[in-house]
C-alpha cells in the first residue's frame, strides 16, 4: 500500500507569533467600542437610535468602498505603513469621538474611523499572507481567522465593562491609545519584512 504523505509541521516563527498577536490586538480594539458607541452618542445627544445610525451611514458606505483601493496602496506604501496609518486614523477618532460638541463631528470624524479600518484590514491579511509559507498559508490564514475572532470575542466584553466600572470617555480614549500601540508594534516589528517598508 502506498504510505499517506506526512502533511509537514507548521513552523511558528516569530514573524507569524508577532502578525497573530497583531490581528489579535486590532480585532480586540476594533470591537471594543462596537456595543457602546451608539449608546453613547443616543445618551450625550438625547436622539433616537435610528438618527445616530443614519448620521453614520456615510461611514458604512465609505468602509464597503475604500477596501478594493486598499491592496494597491498597501504594495506601493508597503503593508506595515499602511496598516499603521489606518490603525492611527482609528485611534485618533476613538480618542476625539466622546469630546466633539456635535453630532454632525461626530459622524464626520467616523468617516475617518471607518476609513481607517477600511485601509488597514485588508493590508493586514496581505502582510498574514506575505509572512505564510506557502505549502501552510492555509492552516496561518485560520489561525488569523482565529485570533482575529478571539479578539473580537473579548472586546466587547471589556468595552462594556470598561464603560460600567471606569468611563465612557475613558473606554474611547483606552481604546485610542491601544490602536496607537498597535501601530507602533506593526511598524517596530515588521518594517523590514517582504511586502514592508522598502
């Protein structure tokens, strides 16, 4: 009989150790606001849950377009750089987001917050991809879907814990500050990497 090929052992390298904690990261602080900030907005504006949500419609729109531009600017930027820029974009938004006077900035600073994601996702999976060997992309891009589901699993939970123990504001600027860390560590670790900063 003719012996089973042995599928060859996934090697962790800290290049893949570094992008899943990453794709952790960002999908943990992308969702850590996700069951607060309508919340927010409805209780800081006195309005109806279906104004908020059509004040920010035009974010939606802008976050189904933006990502079919995303891979051609992530291979001229490089991945990281993009990657960093959207995640900044995010992060300064979450920070601003509770302290602008007005609903109409707050949904036009969301444009921005929605823009970042937009660009930064996509450039994220092509980095997973880059890193991958290529006989074992398969079994790294669900060990991305997983960190990624992890993370967006646990936000939630410490959003709203955060805004039932600490603040509201405090929830969004956290939130800023953690985008803005996963920035740093995209660029400190990955600058140098295929797909990078030339």
């Amino acid at each position: 009989p003719t012996a089973k090929a042995v599928p060859e052992k996934l090697q962790w390298t800290p290049s893949l150790k570094r992008i899943l904690f990453i794709v952790f990261l960002s999908g943990f602080a992308s969702a850590l606001i996700e069951p607060i900030y309508l919340l927010f907005l409805k209780q800081k504006f006195d309005l109806h849950v279906n104004l908020l949500a059509l004040a920010f419609l035009p974010a939606g729109i802008v976050y189904a377009i933006l990502p079919r531009y995303a891979g051609r600017w992530s291979d001229q930027l490089g991945r990281p750089r993009l990657i960093a820029i959207g995640i900044v974009s995010a992060g300064v938004v979450s920070v601003a987001l509770p302290f602008w006077p007005s609903l109409v900035l707050g949904g036009l600073s969301y444009i921005l917050f929605a823009a970042g994601w937009a660009i930064a996702g996509p450039a994220e999976d092509a980095l997973v991809a880059d890193l991958a060997p290529e006989s074992q992309r398969g079994r790294v891009l669900g060990a991305r879907e997983a960190a990624a589901g992890l993370g967006a699993a646990l936000g939630p939970l410490a959003g709203g814990y955060l805004y039932d123990n600490v603040s509201a504001e405090g929830t969004f600027v956290f939130n800023g500050l953690l985008l803005g860390l996963v920035a740093v560590l995209v660029l400190f670790w990955f600058s140098t990497s295929r797909g990078a900063i030339d």
